[in-house]
C-alpha cells in the first residue's frame, strides 16, 4: 500500500558527502563531546554541581577547582559562591591547551579521527594564541553547519571507547567559544544589583610539562592584586593541572593569610613526616634552605589541604612506580614538587621576612644552584630518574633496627636515606695522589690526606721553596661533609652503590651554600644524638671495599671549616673552599668562582698553590689546569706558550730540575695504561678556536694539559678518549657512556675555554663573568649548550692524514689550524643543465620570472665582474675564459626598470639598463678568493663537508676571514710567496696546487666588493651567514629583512633597475630560500606580485601529488591550526616557492628526503643522512609560513615598514618555537 510514497531518507553523517576542509577542523578530524574519556577513567563521586564534575574549594583559601564544565554549570558555581557571600571578584582561570568550543551548552573538542582518544595538544600556546584558533574553530563549525542545514556532525563515546557519529544543531545563537561564553556571564553579573565581578583568563598549560616559573609569578601576582578575591582553576579533568594550579595558590595564600609563628614551626617540625616522598633531588633542595625541613612539611600539610580529590603526593609515587612506561611524567612530577619547595622558600622570603623583591622567575636565576637542580631533573636518563627516590632501605648486611632509623632521619640534611660515610687513611704518612706540576713549579694537587700527613706535606713543601712566603691550600670539595670526634664523614646515600659513597650527595653549590649546608648538617647530627642518648649510627669504608655500619658516642661534632681555619691558623697558610662537582657535570659557573679567587689573591710567582680532592680526580686535574693557566697568563702571553718545557720554565722558581721528594715518588708509581697511543685533537674544539680567532692557543691548552700528567684521570684529553672508547663496550649504556664522554668533552672546552677568555680580557672580570662571556659567544654557546644533542658527531677527532707534500698538520695559525686546508669551491659539474643565461664564472645563474630577484653558485671574480656588467651594475665589457663563451641570448638575465613589471620584456633589450645591484651572500663557512677562484676553509679529513659555525654574526665571520688571510700570508713567507689549496680533479679525487700568495692574490669577500664600489660599480654586498643544508635563524629572517625590505620600498620604476643577487656555495639551498624571502616581501609590498603566480601557476598542484608532496606534513597541519590565515600563506609560500625551483624547490625537496630515508635500499649511514636534512628542509619549510604570515600581519602599509621583527613576533609565540621543535617526516 505505501509502495508509491516517497520515503524521506535522513542520512546519518558518515553518509553525506560533504568534507571537511578547515584548518581546525580538517577532513583527519572530529568534533568531540568533551570530558567522556576522562570521566569513564574515573570511579566515586563527581561533587555537587551537575555539569561542573570534581568542583571542590579548598578550605579557607577561596581556592577553588573544576574540570571543563557546561555553561549552566558555570553560572551555578557563580550562584554558589554568590549565596555564600564571597567578597572578592571571581577570578576564573582556565588552563587548557587544547581548542574546545561550545555548542548547545556543552564542551566540544577536536581530535584526530584515528586517535579519538588522544589530545591534541598546541605545546607552549598563549592565551591569545589558543583563542585565536577557536575563534577560527568557531568559523567553521558555522560553516559546515550552513553547508548541512543547521547541523554539525559530532562523536560521542559509546561503550567501550567506541566513536558513535551524530547530528547536532549548530547555530550563531549555539555555539560560542570560552571568552564568549565568560564575557556573557560577566555582562549578566555586573546588570544585577549586588552581583559579583567575574574575571576570566586563559592561562594554557602544557600537558606532561606543567606549570613553569612565568606560571607561578603570574598565580602570586594575581593573589597580591586581589587579596579576596575566590580562585577558580580548570582543565579538562580538573585534576592534575588544575590540582597543580590550585596548589601554587595555596602556597601564596597561606603566606599572605598567616602570619610567622615558632610554635607552630615546631609542632610542624615535630609532626610525622610522609618519608615515601624522599626524592635525592628533594633531599639536595632542602639542604640548600636554612628551614628546607620545615617547608617540606609545610608543603605536606597544605598539598594534603589543598585538593582531596587529587592527592599530588600519591600521583608523584604511582608516577614512579611505573616509571618504565611514563619516565616524562615521574620527571614533570618531581620537577614539580621541587618548585612547590623552592615557591615555598620564595614566598617566605618574600612576604613574611621581606628579604625579596623579585618575581619567582628572577630568584631562580639569581640562585643557580638551585636552577641547576631542577633543571636536572629533566634531563636524567632512565637509570638515573630510577636512583632518584629513596626507596625502603634494605640491606641484608644491617640489621632491620638500623634500616628503620636511616629511613625515619627528619634532619635538613642528614635526612631520610642518607647516612655519613668515613673512608679509612692510608696507614702511611704518605699523601695520596700527590702531583707537582713541573720541576722546581710550587703548585701541586693532593688528594685525601690526614692531619699529620698535611702538616708534613706544607713542611716539605714550604723546605723546597724557603724564599715563598705564601702557601694557598685550595680544597674543592661539592659534598658535604663534618666531622666527628675529629674524623671525617660524607653524606651520602644509602642505597648509593658502594664505589660511589666515598663520593658523597655533590652537587652544583657556592661556597658559603656548602659551608652553609655543613652548619646544619652538624646541627643534624647533635640533634639525632641528642634523641638517642648521645649515639649516631655512622658507615665505615674497609680496606676491602665493604660498608660496615657502626655506632659511636658523640664527643664533638664540627664543620671542615672550622678545622681547616685551625690548619690555617698552626701552618699560616690561606684556605679557601671552592666546591666543584665531584663527576664530570661540570658548567662555566663552577669555573667563575675560582677565577674570581685567583683574580682577588693577586697569586704571584713566589705564592705555593696546593689544591685538595679527595681522590685527586678530574675536577682536581681541571682545577690545576685553571690555575696554572691563570698563573702563566701573569707573567706572559698565552699563545706564547705552545710548550709544557715554556710553561715550567716561565713557573719554575728554581733550577733544580727536580720535583719535591714525595711528588716524585707518587709520579714514579702513578700509571697512564689510560694515556692514548697518539695526540688528540677534537675537532670541535678547532672549530671554536677557528670561530673566535684563538687557534694558537689550541698548542698552549694542550701543553697545560699535558703538564698535568697522563692518564684518565690527570688530563682531560685522554679522559675524553678513554670514555669515547668505552661507549662502545659490551654489557654498558650506550647512552650513559655516551654522555659521560660528552660530560668529559665538556670539561675540555671548559678549559679551552677559559684560555681564549683570559687571552682576550686579560682578567678575570666582575663586569663580564667567565659565564656571562661565553652567553656572548652566541656561535660558541650554541656548541656549548647542544653537545647532548650532537651525541657522538662531537667526539669526533681531527685526521692527521697528510695528503700533500706540505706539511698541513704543522700549521698553527689562528683560523688556520693543523690538519685544515682551502679547497677550491668550484668542482666538476657543478653547473646545473639547462639553466640559462650561461654567464662564464658563474654557475647556476638564473633569474625569477617577473622580477629582479636572481640567483648563483658562489663566482669566481670574473663571475662577479660579469654579473654585475650583465645587471648594469659596471660599464665593463662581459668576459670569457679561454674556451668558454657567455650565452647567446644573454637578454634573459636582463633586469626590468621596476623590481617587479608583468608587462615588460626583457627580450626587447638591446644592452642591460643602467641599474644597481644588492648581492646577498649567505655563506657561512670561511671563504677566500685566491687569485681569481673562491676558496673554502675545510677539514682536509673531511674535504666535502662545510665546517659548520652555526650562530656566527656577519662582523666575526668576516674577521674570521681577515685572520684566515692573514694565517695563508703568513704561512706563504715559508713557501717562497706560495700557498697549496687543494681542488678536485676527476669528481671526489683531492689534488694539490701551489698558487701565488701576496696581498693582490689573496682577498676576502668585503674586500673585493668594497674594491669594486670603489671603482665606481653599483653594487652593495650584505653577507647573511647561514649554515648549509638549514633553516635560515630567526635572527637571519631579521638582518634579511632589514637589509631588503627598505630598499624594495623606496625603489620607484626609473630607467635605472635595481636587482637582488643571492648566493651560497652551489646556488641552491641556501640562495634559493634568500630568494623565495626576497620574493615574499616583494609580494607584500606590490600584491599584484601573487596575482600574477597564481594566474601562472594554476592548478599549483597536480592530481598525482601526494599529501606530502603537497607539504601537508602533520607539523604543518597543525601549524595551518595555529595560525590565522594558515591555508592562505602557506598558499602564497607554495606560490614563490614553485616560482624559485629552477635548482630546488624546497617543498617537494622533503619528500625526496622523506622516502630516501625509508628505502630499503640505501645503507643505514644514508637514510640517516637523508632523515636529518629532510627534518631540516621541513623547518626550513615551516619557518618560511610562519615568516609570511608575520609579514602580513605586522608590516606598517603606511609607513612602508615593520611594526616589530621577526625574533619579537617569535618570543610572542613559544608555542611556534616549540611545535618547530616536534617536525617529523610525515
């Protein structure tokens, strides 16, 4: 009977055609319903507010929390609070990261399609910055409802997790984003009589990263600006951010609401202490305190009072506890509890005692030793972060009774798991590890020594050289230590293994915080002898190696300085402590306390230096390193003294040629099984004596270095070779030994380091610290901060190979150092087919379509002298080398009278247009002319590999190639006036040529530009270094910027052109993105510019391209998310770039790279190779968008300028940094 009806068809949304296209809400993604994941994860009560689950107020604070509640919710939480007559505004705080919007009263966010429960996250976004892209989420929900008829497809969870696709209606008067949906509250509130003032911020916080110090400030200051006000943080869950955001706030509150009372210090102090939350790093912040106990157990009283649905104190054990699958998550959480502890201290400080005034962020860099500690928090491997938490101590060799104590210790110091340990004295008198630096030189280094043995040492010593009146005992120790009963004791762990007690709990510490540290530590031990009858329980160090526990009476307990004043006092010597870190973790801040000492000692050549380790190590090898450079800087010129024989006889006060008795015969029995076969010289320490023109200092470290003996553990070098050949030994961590070799390498330059400072300050300064100096040294500190990251590419040795008659390994220039060399750049087909015009001298020669922007492989001086009579720059006639000719229709490098003209054609020219040319150079690596060709400076080991000098600036690469200029003129007085480059003959065969080297022959880059300007052609040379095969540096965008953008502006269409030149080595990384940057801010300046590409180059993609070749890379999915007119500029980007592609085009150069580093067939080394220059092609990628989209929203049309740069509109937008940061082939 219905047969004929029409049946009205409802199409569900996975059956309707229609796609998704946002940048938000793309085709990969789903809209939603929030909080399902998170609420199915969790059991009991969700609180009294329907739609607000987990809301809870902490008690007396106005400190509220919640997680993502529905908008009715909102305001029934503001009811509450109103009802309950809170007198302060309501401050709302919401803390989420992810873009959410809300439709028909509840939360909706975006996930991927495949990965339905998994967030996204924006790592690092702003406030603005996320509102922004839910402003564009808000769009398009709009949209694709307009597109399906008022409705909008959403997913629910169903059971069991599953997606279940559905219709929701979708409207303007629906669907709002949070700061609609809080503006509209705030609007209600203040039109009603007696309602309270809503305040809303956006304050993102990064999941698994967690609150930073900037979120801390911005909690205490809002606290102190609205003394009443009620506090109400939320996330998605309400829980972990929320509970961390809800806990800062406490913390200020509590400070600002109480007031200091000793009493209840001492109840607080009294009470039971929660031991399973005894961390290692924890231990070492509440040492570095004078109350760290106390505040430990205010943080307990109030993390407990704080939040009780959230226990943080419990979620910081179970993260360790499955510390195997979550190691990111257990070091956020103890990162964090150790910013609770060290917020705790701040706010004491602050508003109790009035000792401060500076933000939390300010007061970490002013207290280094503590950054330091909660910064090593996230950086420690897996078996270090497993070591970090004090566990139930037990131990089968100590009864259960001594255990049980070791673990209920309630001291600052000697705390829970941590115990004093005695190493035994050697039964002789001698000292151990006794070492002279040279014959008749009074600096020494000891290591553990006793009372009599250190007064015979100064006696013996002091009989050596009567005519020294001063002796300074210097005493290196970073662990603490006291002493009782007159024997000395470490702290240390217990469940340290046994060859690392001696070593004690070191650590990154100033001198008076260690002093500090050792006052309370004895105020420790008095007291828990005090609670058990006058008894300590004390660990002993045999002979064989084991740790045996005992118990001793306490008669007296004392500090190492008291003692050693004492020592000072009987022996009139000067003692000073100068704490460096026991390992090899060594940083530029543990230098400028003992530089700052020798500086104020004024230490002269009839001073006696004995510096005190305890087993004579490696801090105590740098240390004598440090000081007898200091004390050779003196007296003399460093990079005079190229020799230990120098160095001993600058030192040496007498001429007995011999050591004291007992530093002889400790050298006669000191072994050097560890010292390397051959001389080592690392390449990365050239590379920054080359950058900073210090390469004859490299002879005068390695001579200290030497003078210190052989041996891992008396020269820094062969510690660096013995680590580096232990990381690939069976049965170790590759990764641990890696770092130790790199922890070693860091010492090295350390001490390299500290000989190009002292060479070029002469002194050690107050005014410009030995830290502050190499923080300056932007190329030097990106080397410096980065070894973790180069792994095993820094351990890298330079080859002593000699490959030519010269004896390359000889040279000792500044810049030109042994083992380095010039290469010719231009090598066998190196000129691409099919580019034209063919200009003799200049390969890869080629213009952009429509405008003056050209590019070229780096020239030879007839190339550049042809360029520019081709550019109209110079009136010179074009030239030709014997056997070649320029091109026949050379009109099609022919520059327009306007930068850019669609309708003028250059082949109607008969000679070029008087113009003006501005070359840009984009090399980095150091660059000669010799005679006619172009130069490179390269490691003659490594010939085909640019030396990198990433981070240098354009003024210290070019006095890098003055000093190289001045090296090769030098060198070439010893070959009659001749220097040997070296070229390639047949492809990858290295030939030798001895070329003519005079002040005409050999030139610098400026130097031949700045000759030619001088001869009257119009060119400006700007050079922009930027390190081969990568992103140009924020930095670099600006000084291209800077140098181009008021040049194309006030450039007005005349008969005379202007045209821009970029070049690198071969003309196609590097000059095709200087290139694609000038082509941009022409199309900002004259838009009709993107016009006419589109109208060339439509379709831009081709139907056969794949995701990737048409760059929708994942990191630039969600970069197209973040920005505002992210599909429009990535759009134009892709426009120039095809434009510039006649020798690269940088996005489809990706996935070449992207599929080389997957091929079965290549070896492992190339994918490798492949993988890592496609991850920098792709940077190179995403940092050209982010640079469009900051040309279009901050340049000034009217004043033809910008309004702020490019590394300004970057810091406004960490979020951008960091998603840079994740870039992935895929």
């Amino acid at each position: 009977m219905l047969a004929n009806e029409p049946d009205l068809l409802l199409p569900s949304p996975s059956e309707t055609s229609v796609v998704r296209v946002g940048d938000v809400l793309s085709a990969k993604h789903i809209l939603k319903l929030d909080l399902q994941d998170a609420m199915r994860e969790r059991r009991g009560t969700t609180g009294m507010i329907a739609g607000a689950p987990y809301f809870r107020m902490v008690p007396k604070l106005n400190i509220g929390g919640v997680a993502q509640a529905d908008i009715s919710a909102v305001r029934t939480i503001i009811n509450e609070l109103q009802r309950a007559h809170s007198q302060g505004p309501i401050i709302w705080i919401n803390l989420r990261e992810e873009p959410l919007v809300y439709i028909n009263n509840a939360a909706h966010i975006v996930r991927q399609r495949q990965e339905p429960l998994q967030p996204i996250i924006i790592p690092d976004v702003t406030g603005p910055g996320i509102e922004a892209v839910e402003a564009k989420l808000k769009q398009e929900v709009l949209q694709e409802a307009y597109e399906n008829g008022g409705n909008i497809s959403v997913h629910m969870e169903g059971r069991d997790g599953v997606m279940e696709d559905k219709w929701e209606c979708a409207g303007m008067h629906n669907v709002f984003t949070l700061v609609e949906v809080f503006h509209d509250l705030s609007q209600s509130l203040s039109g009603l009589r007696g309602g309270m003032e809503l305040q809303y911020y956006r304050r993102p916080i990064t999941q698994n990263v967690g609150p930073r110090p900037a979120d801390f400030d911005f909690v205490f200051e809002a606290c102190m600006e609205q003394p009443t006000a009620v506090f109400i943080f939320n996330c998605q869950t309400g829980r972990g951010r929320t509970s961390a955001m809800m806990q800062i706030a406490s913390i200020v509150r509590f400070y600002q609401m109480c007031r200091k009372d000793v009493s209840v210090d001492i109840r607080v102090l009294r009470g039971s202490s929660n031991t399973s939350l005894a961390f290692r790093t924890i231990q070492k912040i509440v040492s570095l305190f004078p109350d760290g106990k106390l505040h430990e157990r205010r943080l307990m009283i109030l993390m407990d009072l704080a939040d009780k649905v959230y226990s943080m104190a419990d979620h910081i054990i179970d993260s360790f506890a499955s510390i195997t699958n979550m190691p990111e998550v257990a070091m956020m959480r103890l990162q964090l509890y150790g910013l609770f502890l060290i917020f705790s201290y701040y706010c004491e400080q602050r508003l109790w005692n009035h000792s401060l005034d500076v933000t939390f962020t300010e007061f970490l860099e002013r207290n280094p030793d503590v950054k330091v500690l909660i910064t090593s928090v996230r950086q420690q491997l897996q078996e270090q972060l497993e070591a970090e938490r004090v566990t139930a101590l037990e131990n089968i060799s100590d009864e259960p009774e001594i255990a049980r104590l070791i673990r209920r210790r309630k001291g600052n110091v000697l705390s829970s798991g941590r115990i004093l340990c005695s190493i035994p004295m050697p039964k002789s008198s001698a000292v151990q590890e006794l070492r002279q630096l040279g014959p008749d030189v009074p600096i020494f280094t000891c290591g553990r020594v006793g009372q009599r043995a250190r007064d015979d040492l100064v006696r013996e010593i002091r009989a050596a050289f009567p005519e020294h009146r001063r002796v300074y005992w210097l005493s290196l120790r970073a662990e603490p230590m006291v002493i009782i009963n007159d024997i000395n004791y470490t702290l240390s762990d217990y469940s340290a293994p046994l060859l690392e007690s001696d070593r004690g709990a070191t650590m990154h510490v100033s001198t008076e915080g260690i002093e500090q540290i050792e006052d309370r530590l004895c105020r420790d031990v008095l007291l828990e002898s005090q609670e058990y009858k006058g008894s300590i329980v004390l660990h002993r160090i045999e002979e064989d190696g084991t740790r045996k526990t005992i118990r001793v009476r306490v008669k007296s307990v004392r500090p190492p300085k008291s003692a050693m004043d004492n020592f000072a006092a009987n022996t009139d010597i000067m003692y000073r402590r100068v704490p460096i870190p026991f390992s090899g973790e060594m940083l530029a801040t543990d230098v400028d306390p003992l530089l700052q000492y020798l500086s104020e000692i004024e230490i002269g050549p009839l001073d006696i230096f004995i510096i005190n380790d305890t087993e004579g190590t490696t801090r105590s090898t740098v240390a004598l390193n440090l000081v007898t450079m200091y004390r050779a800087s003196r007296t003399a010129k460093l990079r005079e003294l190229n020799t230990p024989a120098r160095i001993v006889r600058l030192l040496a006060a007498g001429q007995t040629g011999q050591l004291i008795p007992s530093a002889a015969a400790a050298d006669a029995a000191s072994s050097s099984i560890d010292a390397p076969a051959e001389h080592i010289e690392i390449l990365l320490a050239s590379t920054i004596c080359q950058m900073l023109r210090a390469g004859s200092l490299l002879p005068t470290v390695d001579a200290i270095v030497t003078l210190g003996g052989k041996g891992r553990t008396r020269n820094v070098l062969h510690m660096v070779d013995y680590l580096k050949r232990r990381i690939n030994m069976s049965g170790l961590n590759k990764q641990k030994a890696v770092l130790d070799a790199l922890h070693g390498l860091r010492c090295y330059l350390l001490v390299l380091l500290c000989a190009i400072y002292l060479d070029e300050m002469t002194d050690y300064s107050d005014a410009n610290t030995f830290t502050n100096w190499v923080k300056e040294k932007s190329e030097v500190c990106f080397i410096v901060d980065n070894l973790d990251s180069r792994g095993e590419a820094a351990l890298k040795y330079i080859s002593a190979d000699n490959l030519m008659k010269a004896d390359v390994s000889r040279r000792c220039g500044e810049v030109l150092t042994a083992n380095f060399c010039m290469k010719a750049d231009h090598f066998p087909g190196c000129q691409k087919k099919g580019l034209r015009p063919v200009v003799c001298g200049a390969p890869n020669f080629r213009k952009v379509r429509l405008i003056n922007v050209f590019g070229v492989a780096i020239p030879t001086m007839m190339g550049v002298h042809n360029i520019l009579s081709l550019l109209g720059a110079s009136e010179e006639p074009m030239q030709t080398y014997p056997g070649e000719e320029n091109d026949k229709e050379l009109f099609l490098g022919y520059a327009s009278p306007s930068i850019f003209d669609p309708d003028f054609f250059v082949d109607e020219l008969q000679a070029p247009l008087r113009g003006s040319v501005v070359w840009v150079n984009l090399r980095e690596e150091p660059l000669l002319y010799i005679g006619d060709k172009p130069c490179v400076f390269r490691d003659l080991s490594a010939p085909y590999v640019n030396v990198e000098l990433t981070g240098i600036h354009t003024r210290k690469i070019e006095l890098v190639e003055e000093q190289l200029r001045e090296d090769i003129l030098k060198e070439a007085g010893q070959y009659d006036g001749r220097f040997l480059i070296h070229d390639e003959g047949s492809p990858g065969e290295l030939v030798g040529a001895w070329e003519t080297a005079n002040t005409d022959t050999i030139k610098t880059i400026r130097q031949v530009y700045d000759e030619l300007a001088a001869d009257g052609v119009r060119c400006l040379m700007i050079r922009q270094p930027v390190t081969d095969e990568q992103s140009p540096d924020i930095g670099d965008f600006d000084g291209l910027l800077q140098a181009l953008l008021p040049r194309i502006t006030s450039h007005r269409a005349t008969t005379e052109s202007l045209s821009f030149v970029f070049n690198c080595q071969m003309g196609r990384g590097r000059t095709t993105t200087g290139m694609v940057i000038c082509c941009m801010l022409i199309g900002l300046v004259l838009p009709g510019y993107y016009d006419e590409l589109h109208a060339i180059y439509d379709p831009l993609y081709k139907e056969t391209d794949t995701e990737l070749g048409r760059g929708e890379y994942t990191i630039i999915t969600q970069l197209k998310r973040v920005l505002a007119q992210g599909r429009a500029t990535k759009y134009k980007v892709d426009l120039v770039l095809e434009a510039c592609s006649d020798m690269q085009n940088l996005r489809t150069a990706i996935e070449v790279l992207a599929i080389a580093s997957q091929s079965p067939d290549a070896t492992e080394a190339s994918r490798a190779r492949s993988h890592h220059s496609g991850v920098h092609y792709l940077v190179r990628y995403f940092n050209l968008i982010v640079f469009a989209v900051y040309l279009e929203e901050e340049f000034d049309m009217v004043k033809k300028r910008m309004r702020r740069t490019f590394t300004s509109f970057m810091a406004s937008h960490p979020e951008l940094v960091t998603l840079s940061a994740t870039a992935a082939l895929k």
